[in-house]
C-alpha cells in the first residue's frame, strides 16, 4: 500500500476516534457540572478537561474568563481548534475523501453524512438546548463508522491501517484522563499506594462523583460494577483502566491491538517500532498496580505518553507520510 493512502486512512479514524473522545470527556464534565458543587470544584472540571487536550493556554488568550458554555463552544464547534470534534470530524472526512477509492460505500457514506449532518445540528440550538443529546449523537456515529468499517471492509491494509488509528489514539486519550484526574484528586497518592483501608470506601461524596464520571467517560462504569462488585476506589478505577485487558479502552486492551496490527502490517523496515510497541504491552501485561502506585501515577502515565509518542512518529516513519503534529 502507497504510504500516503496509509496515512489517510489512519488519520481518518485516529480524527473520529478523538471526536468521539472528545464527546465523551465533555459529556460527563456537563453531566458532573449539574450536581451540586462549589464553583471552584465546577471549573476545576472544565480546566482539567483543556489540560487533557493541551489546549489550556489556547482557551485562555482567546476567551480570559472561563464559563461551561465557552469550554463547550471552543471543543466543539471552533475550527480554529484543530481538536474540536467539528475539526475532528472535518479532518476525518477529507482524509476519507481523499482515499474515496480505498473505502467501501457503506463507510464513505458514513463518514460523509456525519460530516453533513453536524453541521445542521450545529447551526440549530442542540448545544444550548441539550448538549448532551448531541455528544450522544457523536459517539453513536463513531460507534456507526467503526462498525460499518469492520462489517463491510476487507481485511487487508487499509483495514489494519484504520484500526492501528484508533487504538493509538484511545490509549493516548485514557492515559490522559487518568493522568488529569489523578493529579486534581483529593486524595494523596501515597495512601492509595497502601492496602485499602475501611475508611476509604468512605471518601468524600464529591470525590466518589467524579471516578464515576472518569468511568463513564470511558463506558467503563458497568464493567467495573461487574468485575469488583464493590464501592470505586481510585485503585480499582486506574488497575482497570491501565491493566485489564478485557476492559476495552484501557491502555493494555488498547496495546493488544497495536501490537497485533503492527505484526500484520511489518515491513522491513519496522522491527524497531513493534520492539517498542511489544516492550510497551509486556509492560502492561506483566504490571501489578502497586508497583505504578509505587512509581506515582503522574510519572508512570507521563512516561506512557512519551512512548506513546515515540511509537506514533516511528509509525509515521514506517508506514506513513511524516508529520510533525498529531
């Protein structure tokens, strides 16, 4: 396959794949903002949502002042802001356009209509009326594109290519969640580190409120009712989204996939990127979680990040066209 029709294909689902992301991390700091809560622990949530998408000192010279309605028109309809889900969404369609040849209809068609029909629903009052409905509308046309792509496209390529996308891109952004959350929570890292004690399943409520909704942003909540079957502890939250394979958004779910496909799609040139990709995952496969707490949590996820990173610009060596933004 020609390294640029790879590039366009990964980039189509790494941009949908950050849309959807993007919808989620939003919905549940809009769902949280609607609790009762001090004003500082409101736009607490709001900042830590820019810090995840690097985009704090870009929001501040532009808007000053922070207000939910502002966070929430700046990632989403600024096209100023390439991390926007219109960006996103934007992106994602003119890489499709772009490899319209190497694409089935049924996912053209997807990928397309999404892109018309936001901007209808922009143009109307959805984000003032209920912007929940909208990020719902965003995650199910993501779910939409990745299942009409798995339904209908051949496994060759440009399959593997769309996918190594995606999971790169949601092991960037879970890393990220969790790194935010962990540096803004309220309760010291270092007692998390120690067994669990009684008094921590009766932590403040607020706090209790807010690792649900870092759940809920990843659709991990159902799943952590039943593997633990217990009250959420800031523990259990990061070993399920760090360690557990079988949680599909984690970061070791996410670095099966990459390794998988990364064997699949080897070249001669590669070795050096599935070593790192492979050292990555066994790192995660054979981890216990108290020794991440050991490390500390922000320094192990910043070292995820960095790797992540280093893998996505060897990918870009191997296989695609260089480029000097994600």
């Amino acid at each position: 396959m020609l390294s640029r029709t790879a590039d366009h294909l990964f980039w189509m689902a790494r941009y949908t794949e950050r849309a959807e992301n993007t919808a989620r991390m939003l919905d549940v700091n809009y769902q949280t903002s609607l609790l009762p809560q001090a004003v500082d622990e409101a736009e607490q949530g709001w900042w830590a949502m820019l810090d995840i998408s690097e985009l704090t000192q870009v929001y501040d010279e532009k808007y000053g002042l922070l207000s939910r309605d502002d966070v929430i028109d700046f990632m989403v309809r600024d096209m100023t802001n390439p991390s926007s889900i219109m960006s996103c969404l934007r992106s994602a369609r003119e890489n499709a356009r772009a490899v319209r040849g190497s694409l089935t209809t049924e996912v053209w068609e997807t990928i397309n209509t999404t892109w018309l029909e936001v901007q209808k629903l922009i143009s109307g009052n959805i984000l003032r009326d209920d912007p929940s409905q909208f990020f719902e509308w965003v995650k199910f046309r993501s779910h939409l594109s990745r299942g009409v792509q798995f339904g209908t496209m051949l496994k060759d390529e440009a399959f593997h290519f769309m996918r190594l996308g995606t999971f790169l891109e949601r092991a960037d952004n879970t890393a990220r969640i969790l790194d935010v959350k962990f540096r803004s929570a309220s309760t010291p890292l270092r007692a998390l580190s120690q067994a669990e004690a009684p008094a921590e399943a009766q932590d403040r409520q607020a706090d209790f409120y807010q690792w649900v909704a870092v759940l809920r942003s990843v659709s991990g909540f159902e799943v952590y009712r039943k593997v633990y079957r217990d009250v959420v502890t800031p523990r259990r939250v990061a070993e399920l989204l760090i360690l557990r394979a079988d949680m599909p958004r984690s970061l070791a779910a996410s670095m099966e996939e990459v390794v998988g496909i990364l064997q699949l799609v080897a070249n001669a040139q590669s070795g050096e990127t599935l070593r790192q990709a492979g050292k990555l995952h066994a790192d995660l496969r054979f981890a216990r979680i108290d020794d991440i707490f050991g490390v500390g949590m922000h320094a192990y996820l910043t070292d995820f990040l960095e790797r992540i990173g280093t893998l996505g610009n060897g990918i870009s060596e191997d296989f695609l066209v260089p480029l000097a933004f994600s």
